[in-house]
C-alpha cells in the first residue's frame, strides 16, 4: 500500500508535488509555510546572505522533530544547488525533489512516536533488506557524494543528531572529506519552538495557535579554519561548540 492511499497524508503530499514544479524547491515549501499559518521568524541570515547564496557551505542543524528541515530550508536564500542529507525512508516519498536529497541510514530514535513514523515510512514507503555492513557502505558513499557536492560548490545541509543525543560522526567526516577549501564554509543553524505538535501544521491555518518557528543562523566559519582529517574528533569538538552557542541564543 502506497502512503499516497492515506487521505490526510496523501492530500498533503499531492500539494507539495504540484507546488515545487511550479515554483522551485524552496518557494514551494514556503507555500506550504504560509498555507499552515505558521508565524516564522529568522535571525543572523541577512548579515550572511551572500555566503549563503554564492559560495559552498556545510549546514548543522538540530532536528528533533519534524519541521526543523522545512524550516530551514525555507529560511535559506534560493537556490539550485542546495542538497539535504536525510535518512533513507524520504528517498522516493517526494520525488520531485529527489534530485536535491543524499539519503544515509541512520539508527531509530527510542522515543516512541518515533518509531511509529519510521515503521509507518519504511513499511509503505521503502521495504528492503539490507545488512549492516551494507548499510555501512552506503552511508560512507553517500558522505563521499555530500563532500563532492560541496567542492563543487553546492550547499549541504545535514542535522548530526537526527534520532540521537549525541551528534552521530557523519558531519565530521563529510568535512574531512571535503578538505580546507578556502571557499568552503561552515554554518551551524538553530531551529526553535519545534515539538510533536508541529503535525497539525499539515491542517490549513492550524499554524496559527502554535508558538512562532523561529531559525538562528550563526557567523560562519570556513572550513580551511576547522578542518581537521580525523571526522570523529571534529564531530567532538563541532558538538561541544554548537551546544554552547545553543546555549548561548537560549539565556
């Protein structure tokens, strides 16, 4: 059975495939955005906005729900060449924008609603079986792919905790991978007032009554500054200077 099969959802989805076509990837999502009646605030970009735009960037940023990647995607300045590292499951959901998604598998958070969306996305959308090793390779090509993406001077977007606590250590690879380009940087992104509530932002206007996303931009940074070839001690260190300045935007 086709997830399309779901009313709610299939409905939904419809809507997306007609409006990105018709407007670009990320006008497309804006759509949605404004249809929702989310209140949406940004801060940090417009200083930054022509990194944003022209050069090749490497994103981080939290996702512990399910909105924080429209958001961010919505928040950044358009784009042709702009690319999302994202779990496995969303790989054929939308293919429209396959095009622009470098799929990765990644471990099943234990909160429960969690593993309902992910058996719900793998038994309708992507039913394979596949061993860890393989699942192992494909993750290192698919890091290899982002990195090439990025020297050819795209925009990669990649949330290191995705069903974790602890940043899982693909962002520091994919930066080794990509080497000290002087051209090259990095930008951590914070997604704010998130939560499981964000579902009813499918429902047309229900954004309204739910708390403002709002989307933090930090300085950046290039990678020829942090860059480093051992991927598990950058995560380390990318972690721990994320987490304060999260910290910081939250006092």
């Amino acid at each position: 059975m086709d997830i399309r099969h779901f009313s709610f959802i299939g409905s939904y989805i419809k809507k997306i495939e007609k409006n990105i076509p018709e407007l670009g990837f990320q006008k497309g999502l804006r759509r949605e955005i404004e249809r929702s009646g989310s209140k949406f605030s940004v801060f940090g970009r417009d200083e930054i906005k022509e990194v944003l735009a022209k050069t090749p960037v490497v994103i981080a940023f939290n996702h512990p729900y399910e909105v924080e990647t429209i958001a961010c995607l919505a928040a950044l300045p358009d784009r042709d060449d702009i690319f999302l590292v994202v779990t496995h499951f969303l790989k054929g959901l939308l293919p429209v924008i396959d095009k622009h998604l470098i799929s990765v598998y990644v471990r099943r958070r234990k909160v429960v609603w969690r593993k309902l969306s992910a058996f719900i996305l793998e038994n309708f959308i992507k039913k394979e079986k596949i061993t860890s090793e393989d699942r192992h390779q494909r993750n290192i090509q698919s890091i290899n792919e982002a990195a090439e993406k990025v020297k050819q001077g795209g925009l990669v977007m990649i949330t290191p905790n995705p069903h974790n606590k602890k940043w899982q250590s693909g962002i520091g690879w994919l930066i080794s991978n990509i080497g000290p380009i002087e051209q090259a940087h990095y930008i951590k992104v914070y997604v704010a007032n998130s939560s499981f509530l964000d579902y009813l932002r499918l429902i047309p206007s229900f954004g309204r009554v739910l708390p403002t996303i709002k989307v933090y931009f930090s300085e950046p940074v290039k990678l020829n500054k942090i860059w480093q070839s051992d991927g598990k001690k950058l995560t380390f260190e990318l972690e721990k200077e994320y987490n304060k300045w999260v910290k910081d935007i939250n006092k």
